[in-house]
C-alpha cells in the first residue's frame, strides 16, 4: 500500500479495530487468537509506522509547516501508544 495521507487514515482506522478486539481476543483465552491477534497489531503497527515516516518525508517536501508536522506527529504518537500498549497486554498472555 502506497504510503499517503488516505492510505495512512485507513490504515489507522484498521489498527483502531482491531485494538478495539483486543479485550475481546484476551477474554477468549484461545491461544492460536491471542497469537494471531499479537501478530497483527504487530504488523499494522509497523505499518503504520512505516507509512508515517514516508508521508511525513512528503510534508517535509511539499514545504508544509513544521509546526503542522509536529501536531500530526504528536496525534500519531498518541496512537500509537495505545496500541503499543495492546501489544503489551497481548504479548504478557502469550509469554
């Protein structure tokens, strides 16, 4: 997926939904769930990640405010925070 400003929306609504899973996933005590459920806040995660970097580089590019930048950045982070902490609490019942 090409990393723009949509494709990064759509792919932090994927990591809302499937953060919102997690409790669900956890609750449900089935291993192979759990596992996979840690796999793929793992991957969106890093996706999203990814993505950030080279639509940031774009903004940069494209003369945009720093300041802009930064609160975007800031909006990113906070998002990511809450999924790493899902990521946390789905690798401590992994082990």
């Amino acid at each position: 997926m090409e990393a723009t400003s949509a494709n990064l929306d759509i792919k932090i609504t994927q990591l809302e939904m499937t953060m919102a899973k997690t409790n669900t996933v956890l609750q449900s005590a089935k291993l192979e769930a759990i596992e996979r459920q840690y796999a793929t806040l793992k991957s969106i995660t890093a996706d999203v990640e990814r993505m950030r970097i080279e639509v940031e580089a774009k903004k940069l590019a494209d003369k945009e405010e720093t300041a802009e930048i930064q609160l975007w950045n800031a909006a990113l982070d906070a998002k990511l925070g809450k999924a790493d902490d899902k990521v946390r609490s789905v690798r401590e019942r992994v082990g």
